[in-house]
C-alpha cells in the first residue's frame, strides 16, 4: 500500500507533466494522382477550435499540438478531403496525399470546407488563379494565358489590347514583380504583348498580391506575381499538349524516383510565319515572326530532410524581314532551391537564382551592319526560413542580395557603317534586404500578419556619373573605380495585414504595406516594347516609393458557393519617372537628364462576386478608381490623371457546363478609356503642322468593350488518353475598339482635319486540339 | 537619332490583324491663340527671316493669323543692331551676316512685351559625298535606293545635324522628314555615315541633299517637336511626352530661334 501511494505520488508530476505536453505534427500534403507538392493546403484540428495550419510553397505544414487524442482534417479546394484520427504521443511525420476531385468517380462528392478561405485567410488584397481553372476561359488566338485571366479580375487592368502589361491598383507597368519559380522575369511579353511568356500547362500556382504583400516580398511598388511552376508527375510518366492554329505546345513529365523526385519538360512555338511564307507579298512572305517557350523543372528528395530543386525558363521571340532586318529578345531564368528541414518546426529554403533578359536588333549585312543589343542580369541569393512555433503563430524571416548588371546598349557597327561601335557604359548596382514577419492568430477572430523589410540599394562603379541642371543640361560627369559606391539608398518598409472575422462567412481586411523600388523601366510607347530601358536609381534616380493602405469586407453566400467581397484602396506614390519633351530614351548615355521626377497618387474600390459551385460557374469583377500623377514639368506643375486612369472597369467570365463533355463559356469585359493628350489649337513651324496642347492627358480614348467566346469539347477521356477541342472567338461582335487616334487630311478633302481611329482586331477565330497521357 | 524602330506594332499588325481604320468624332476644346515665332540665321551672308503666327483651333479651317505689328531686331555679340522690317503677312526680313562661333541674339517686340532668344551659329561641316544602295522593301519601306551622308564630325564638341532633301527639285517636309539628329553614334568619326531615314527613292530621280550643322537651341526644339509630328500631318498618338516643344524664347511662347550652316550636294540615281 505505502509503496503504492509512493509510486503515485512520484509519477504524479510526471503525468501532469505529460498532459501539458506539446508534440509537433508535420509533413508534406500533395496531390494524389501526380505528387505534386500542394501550395496554401490547410490541416484543421477538428476537436480543437481555430486550431490549424497551411502549407507553404512547398507543400510543408507543421502543428504543434497538445499531446493526446485529435481528428485531423487536411484539405485543398478541389480535392477529397482527408479525415485522420490520431493518438499523439510524440513527434509525428505524417505526409499526406489527397485526392483530387475530378479523380472521384462516385457521384457524391465530399467538398473541402476550407472553401471560405477567402474569408478566412489573412491577407486581402490577393487574387488567387486557380491554373485549372483558366483552361476554360476564352483568350486571343485560343492561347490560355495566365497574365490575360489575371487581368480579368478586379484591382488589374490590362495595359491595353496587343499587351501582356498590366496596372495594379493604378501603379505603373513596371511597378509589378513578376517572378517565376523565385526569378523575376522583366518581360513576360511575347509578340508584342499578344501572348505573355507563360506557357500554362507548366504552371502550379499563379498568386498576385496587389496590396499588403507580406515582408518576404520587396521590390517592386504595385505587385507581385508570384508564379510557380509544377514539379511533374513523380507517379508515373504522361503528359499534355495542344496543336493549335498559331502554336502547338507540349508537357512531358515524370519520375525520376517514384516518389522521390520527378521532371517536367514544357515547351511552346508559335509558327505564325509559316502562314506568312505564304503570302505573295514579298516583303510578307520573307518576314519571320516565331516565339518559343521552354520551361524545365526537375526535383529530388536527398533523404528525410533534404530536397534539391532545379527551374529554368528559356524564351525567344524572332521577328525580321530577310536578312535585311533582325530583331529578337527573349528571357532566361533559373533557380536552384534547396530545401531543409533543420526540425519539424524550422523550414530553410536556399535559392541561387539567376535572370536575364536581352533583345536585339541588327539592320543590313557584313560591313553594313548596325546591330543593338541590350541586356539586364540579375543574380539572386537567398535565404528563407519558416518557423512554427506553436499552432498560433508561424514566423518567416530571412535575407537576400541580388547583383544586378545593366547593359543599356551595345553598339556593333560594321566598318563601312559609318557608326563608331562603342558600347554603352554598362551599370551595376546591388539591391539587398532582410526581414521579418510573423503570422499570427490572435484569437478564434482575429488574425494578423506582420512585417518588416529593410531593403537596401548600392548603385556602383566602375561607371560614371552624370549631374544635370535643373534643365536637363549636363552639367560634370565623375569616374567611378570598379566597386566603389557611387549612391546608396535604403529604407524600411514595414508591412501589415489584419483579418477580423465577423462571423463563419464573412471578415474584414485590413492592409498597410510601404515598398520601395530601385529599378524603373522607361518606356515609349503605347504598349511595352521590348526596347523598353530599364535604369537603376542612381545619384540623379531615386528610389520609387509607395504607400497603400486598404480595408476590405468579405462575404461568402450558400455554404461557399459564392464568395464576394469589396476592397477599397489608397495607395500614395513618391518619386514616379516621366520625361521631358522630346526625351530620347535610345541608347542616350545621358538619359538620366530626360528625366523629371513627380508624385502619384491612386485610390478606389473594387467589387467581386464569384460562383465557384454548379454547372454555371465564374466571377463578376468592378473596379471603380482613378489615378494621377504630378510633376513640376509637365501640365504646368498641375495635378493630371495617369495614362492608366480608367474610371470603370468592368469584367465578367461565365463558364458553363453543357454536358459532361461540352463546356461553353464566355467574358465580357468594358473599360472606359485611357487618358490621352489630345492637341487644342495647331500652327505652322518650319513649313509642318505642329499641334498645339493645353494640357496633359487631358481627353479620354473611346470606351473598350468586347465579348469572347468559348468551347470546349471533350473528346475522350479514359485512363491512359484525355483529348478535346477547343474553339474559341476572340471579340465576338467584331467591335473595333480604338488602339489610337490620329488626326489627319481628309482624304476627300485635304483643308479638313479628321480623327482617324486604327483598331487591332475584329473577329479572331481559333481552333485547338489539347490531349493529356 | 531618333530610330523609332519603325512602329513595329503597326508593322505586325499589317501582318496579323485587321489593322481597320475609321473616322470617328473626337471633340476637342478651343484655346486661346498663342504667339509662335520661329527664325533661322544662316551663316555668311544671307536673308535672315522672322515668322510671326498665332495658333488657330485645333478642326478650324481659318488660315493661320499673322502678327505684322511687331518690331523685330537682331544683335550681334557686340551690341550692333540690325532692325529686321516686315516685308509680307508675318514674315519680317533682311540680308543680314552671320559669323561662325558669334552668339547672337533676337528681339521681338510685340502687345507691349519683348521676347528674347540667343542662338551660337555653328562651324561649317562639309558634306563630303552622297551615297546610295539599292534595298529591297521592307516594312512600310518600298524597294528604292536609301540614301547616305558622308561627312566628318568634330570630336571636341557635341554637334547636332539635319538634313533636308529635294526629290527633283522639289522638297520633301512631311512630317517623318523632319530629322535631326547628335552625333551620339558616330562621335568623332571622320567619315561618319548618316542615312536618310525612312525614305526609299525611285531609280532615276535627281536627288538634292543638304546637310545642316544647326546649334543645340535648334537641336532641341527640332527633335522636341518632331516626336509629336506624326505622318500625315496630324500629331504622333505614340509620342511618351506630349507637349510643345522646348524652344528657347524666354517668354512662355511657342517657336525658336536657331542658327546653322548649309552644305548641299546633288546625286542622281540609277535608273
């Protein structure tokens, strides 16, 4: 008996010490059919309230938990949902597949709950593109094009038609960091801006922040558009493709170890010019016009804690008239990322990661030659980690430096040219930052996640410097040695998102973010050429700055079935780049002085609804906003609305499921039009008509609206070979919308001035076979 | 040298779309007539002249309004005066000389208000020879021969040039003729080779070429206002920065005041 109460007595801390005790469940989810890593996946406590977690990028989750008895819930919109019970005792690695949706071939589907993760996630201001999903939406020449849908949402306007640019929340077209696989690509536009650089069978996931972007992120001023690749099918070997009028595309994928590692080959051409060739038109039939896409991955798992990943992109676009004139630009990205896992509560990633973006073009031949090339090479180091704590809070923090080199023009002149080839000073500069943030639940309502970055920035030798006047003239230039400092900027920007949770269907959003920006991109047209210059900040070039608070509610009707929500903005910019009159922005070694620098500011609300359930499906999106800039030089120092500064902007996409093998669907988009700087009165100069102008952007482009449509046909589908058609109608009633305005002579008579409006396109029918193996 | 590479929007889209033109109506507000004086001193001996105009409504189909009561003179580095009288509608005139490496200033006096503006009249530069070549089409370009200057440019300083062509005789002025350009990509060659941009010319025509070494003022003012001269006459709907150009009258008045020196030569092309 003594001995008994002895025993009890001595064990008793012991056991009230093991109930307290916490154990950390983790491990990977992925998908089911192809193990691909699954992004944002959520594991739900069920027996505890408000107890859970999410993936990370790489399909990592971790939760500490008391030990004992819990179900766990792990799901991920559009798959089965996974109920795990579980006796925890000790630390426990538990990796997961579930099952996608479209796999299931009972009729009763168990749908995830976490379906009000708009609601209940605690970032606003993000568009999310499920890649699957905008298969269906009907786009320009039957391509599916994810910066095209992404586009078609609220906050993000396209930069017009024949552009892969966009605008965010009113910022600039340079303003957005578009980064594939970690690399930032700084020309995601193919065939001037037709088709972006993205090939989508190779996509996974496609996130665009337009406000409260969390510290892990810096850089560009408006955006990021994180996009990732998929890792391949580490199941089996298949693959998908498409043959189509313009471009044919195909995707092999699979195994280099069952299950512990795998490859993706994807690739895209574009063969417009074999209709070309054609042509009886001479100066038609030799002009090349061709792209290509090339995107790579290959994982694999060195072991418990360790996995090595391996991305590259590699782009080109050709265009010219026989060996008279060449042009072509292109992309080349690569990211080598290793993954370790130092506990089941620390995630590190490392990444080397390298860019570079070029273009080219050459007129006549041998000692005739002109050619001009341009180049920007980054490479990137970095280091993440994510730390889990316990179930309430998950801590990033980490640091990155990147090398970038500017090459703004290399002149190659062949000796009877007439040209000196001299090469333009090539500009270095490096642009670093460390931060921090957490994420954290607060309370079963209320969560937050907060940052802060510093960023840094070195503008470097060897190199010159230029002063100006305040006109612009030149003024001295001073040598720099090689990496001696020529101007450093730095500053903090500290980042928030707060997400109060009204009741299980609706929240409101809070977001503050301030970014900086060191690299700005001059442009000179209309639509993004790819001659566009990107310049470093310097001693005349400050750092974009921008600070954007918005406040959304969000409101999910039906058990998830539609999701809504209203976000309003504010976003003030300092230090936004225009030019003076008659800027030459071609390999002028001086640019710096065509430079005036003003502020900006943007503000709006913008409205959504989406039906994610049914057999009718899609989303309604409403932009109310305007944007303005200022700058002492221009329109008499007053205040003037941004090109980008479309009022409304109005987009719907409706998919519809006919029968189980028909799919129709259709967008609708209206947008009122770009500010435009028209001419008020004209005179006579040197014996031409010069327009005379009052003010700057002060008139609008006409209204755009267009209706595509869509269909696509399913042909077969069976285990081992899915096939369909795909038809689509780009501008359905034909309407010419205006890509500009000319005024010119009447041709019936000369003495009348008439405006003259060009249009791109009408009716453009394509036609796609897509297979899948 | 302002290489627009050729618009290759519009390039492409001639190639791959409908590329549909149409009149529309565009309603554009009336402004209050402002003064436009432009002037160009040529070096030696020659007539100098001063256009005085106004700006009309943009769709008006009034004739432009001319100033004839201004009072115009023009001063030399040394104070010396020269009045410059009024001889037709706006255009004020004299045989004036003009000195190389002289600044000399122009004064217009007009509504109780005097404008100023100073011009350096450059050194004179040869224009060596002309040189053509045979090119199939390309582009917007019809099969022609282009045309090339050779001359060579001072390595010291930074020079500015224009060149004006005749096709037998006649002058060509359409907007994209209107060229200037630095010596950016050719400084300090001795046989710099200058184009002449976008134009392809028939076998056969007599060709009449003349090079210009115009002043920064001209520079300035010439290139500022042939980025938002478009083709046909209208204003370039491309242009990044749309506004007057920056001339160098003091006051906030359109026009300049430029001085250069002139070479020409004369090339007939095979047929």
């Amino acid at each position: 008996m003594h001995k008994t109460i002895l025993l009890i007595t001595l064990l008793s801390p012991l056991l009230a010490w093991a109930q307290g005790e916490k154990v950390t469940l983790s491990g990977y989810m992925k998908d089911a059919s192809n193990g691909e890593d699954l992004i944002g996946a959520t594991a739900l406590v069920s027996n505890l309230d408000g107890v859970g977690t999410t993936t990370n990028i790489y399909g990592f989750y971790s939760l500490t938990l008391p030990a004992g008895e819990h179900q766990v819930a792990f799901q991920y919109l559009g798959y089965q949902v996974k109920l795990i019970n579980l006796d925890l005792k000790e630390d426990l690695q538990l990796d997961v597949e579930l099952v996608p949706n479209s796999q299931v071939l009972e009729e009763v589907v168990v749908t995830a709950e976490k379906a009000d993760q708009n609601v209940t996630e605690t970032r606003g201001s993000v568009t999310k593109i499920n890649v699957r999903e905008i298969e269906a939406v009907p786009v320009l020449f039957g391509e599916r094009d994810v910066l095209k849908v992404v586009q078609l949402n609220p906050g993000i306007k396209s930069a017009g038609e024949g552009s892969s640019g966009f605008y965010v929340r009113g910022g600039g077209l340079d303003q957005n960091l578009i980064l594939l696989d970690e690399a930032p690509v700084y020309n995601p536009s193919h065939l001037l801006g037709f088709f972006s650089v993205f090939n989508s069978d190779a996509l996974k996931d496609v996130t665009v922040y337009k406000g409260g972007m969390a510290a892990e992120y810096g850089g560009r001023t408006s955006s990021v558009m994180d996009i990732r690749m998929r890792d391949g099918n580490s199941k089996e070997f298949s693959g998908q493709g498409g043959i189509g009028l313009i471009s044919s595309r195909l995707t092999l994928e699979g195994p280099i170890v069952k299950d512990k590692g795998s490859f993706m080959v994807s690739g895209r051409r574009t063969y417009a010019d074999l209709f070309l060739g054609l042509s009886s038109d001479e100066s038609t039939s030799n002009t090349n016009l061709y792209f290509y896409d090339l995107n790579l991955k290959a994982n694999y798992r060195l072991g418990e804690s360790d996995r090595l990943f391996l991305s590259g992109y590699f782009g080109r676009d050709n265009f010219g008239f026989g060996d008279d004139f060449g042009f072509d630009w292109g992309n080349a990205t690569a990211t080598l990322r290793w993954n370790h896992l130092f506990s089941n509560k620390l995630f590190s990633n490392t990444s080397l990661i390298y860019s570079n973006y070029d273009y080219e073009f050459g007129f006549g031949q041998g000692d005739d030659a002109i050619g001009l090339e341009s180049v920007i090479e980054d490479w990137n180091f970095k280091q993440d980690f994510t730390y889990f704590p316990n179930d309430r809070n998950t801590v990033k923090f980490g640091a990155n430096l990147i090398l970038h080199t500017l090459e703004p023009g290399n002149l190659n002149a062949g000796a009877n040219s007439g040209f000196t080839a001299e090469d333009a000073e090539e500009k270095y500069s490096h642009e670093a930052a460390i931060y921090v943030q957490n994420e954290q639940q607060l309370n079963e309502r209320l969560s937050l996640n907060y940052g802060l970055r510093y960023s840094f920035f070195d503008y470097r030798g060897e190199g010159t410097a230029y002063e100006f006047d305040d006109l612009g003239n030149l003024l001295s230039e001073t040598r720099y040695e090689s990496g001696e400092s020529i101007q450093t900027y730095g500053g903090l920007e500290p980042r928030l998102s707060a997400t109060y949770l009204l009741n299980s269907s609706s929240s409101m959003k809070l977001g503050y973010n301030r970014n900086y920006q060191y690299l700005h991109l001059l442009s000179n047209a209309t639509s993004s050429t790819p001659t566009d210059v990107w310049v470093p900040s310097s001693n005349n070039v400050e750092p974009q700055i921008a600070d954007q608070v918005s406040l959304g509610y969000f409101r999910n009707f039906k058990d998830n079935m539609y999701e809504t929500s209203v976000e309003v903005y504010y976003k003030d910019m300092q230090n936004v780049i225009d030019y003076r009159n008659g800027a030459n922005l071609f390999f002028n070694e001086e640019i710096e002085g065509d430079l005036v620098y003003g502020d900006g500011r943007a503000y709006g609300a913008e409205f959504y609804l989406k039906k994610t359930q049914g057999r009718l499906t899609g989303w309604v999106s409403y932009t109310l906003s305007r944007t303005l800039r200022q700058f002492d030089e221009i329109n008499n120092g007053e205040e003037f609305p941004a090109r980008q500064d479309r009022i409304h902007d109005f987009a719907i996409v409706a998919m519809y499921d006919l029968s189980p093998k028909v799919k129709v669907s259709a967008n609708f988009v209206f947008n009122t039009g770009d500010a435009v700087t028209f001419p008020s009165g004209r005179y006579t100069v040197d014996g031409v008509v010069a327009p005379y102008y009052t003010e700057r952007n002060g008139y609008r482009m006409p209204n755009y609206h267009r209706l595509d449509l869509g269909v696509t046909w399913l042909r077969k589908k069976t285990e081992k070979w899915e096939s369909s058609w795909n038809f689509s109608l780009y501008n359905a009633y034909g309407r010419e919308n205006a890509f500009s305005i000319d005024f010119q002579p009447s041709e019936d008579d000369p003495t009348v001035t008439e405006a003259v409006q060009l249009s791109l396109f009408k009716w453009v029918p394509s036609a796609t076979y897509n297979f899948k193996f | 040298m302002k290489l627009q590479p050729i618009n290759l929007l519009l390039l492409l889209s001639v190639v791959l779309v409908c590329a549909c033109e149409k009149v529309i109506d565009v309603d554009l507000n009336e402004s209050d007539p402002q003064l436009v004086i432009e002037a160009r001193l040529q070096q030696g001996q020659h007539d100098f002249e001063v256009l005085i105009s106004q700006t009309v409504n943009y769709f008006s189909n009034e004739a432009p309004a001319f100033r004839n009561d201004a009072q115009v003179r023009l001063l030399d580095n040394t104070g010396t005066s020269i009045d410059i009288p009024l001889v037709n509608d706006g255009l004020y005139r004299a045989n004036v000389e003009a000195v190389s490496g002289q600044t000399y200033t122009l004064e217009v006096t007009l509504d109780d208000t005097r404008y100023l503006a100073s011009a350096e009249v450059p050194v004179p530069v040869e224009l060596r020879e002309l040189e053509s070549e045979f090119r199939e089409a390309f582009g917007p370009l019809d099969e022609g021969y282009q045309v090339f200057l050779r001359f060579t440019d001072d390595p010291q300083r930074k020079n500015y040039y224009r060149q004006i062509h005749a096709i037998d005789g006649i002058y060509e002025l359409a907007g994209e003729d209107l060229q200037v350009t630095d010596d950016n990509l050719f400084d300090g060659s001795e046989n710099a080779r200058l184009p002449i941009f976008q134009r392809a010319f028939d076998p056969g025509v007599t060709l009449t070429v003349i090079l210009q070494h115009i002043d920064e003022g001209s520079f300035e003012y010439l290139n500022s206002l042939s980025d938002i001269i478009g083709e046909d006459g209208g204003p370039n709907s491309g242009s990044a920065a749309p506004g007057n150009p920056t001339g160098n009258w003091d006051g906030e008045i359109l026009g300049y005041f430029g001085a250069f020196t002139a070479d020409t030569l004369q090339i007939e092309l095979p047929e």
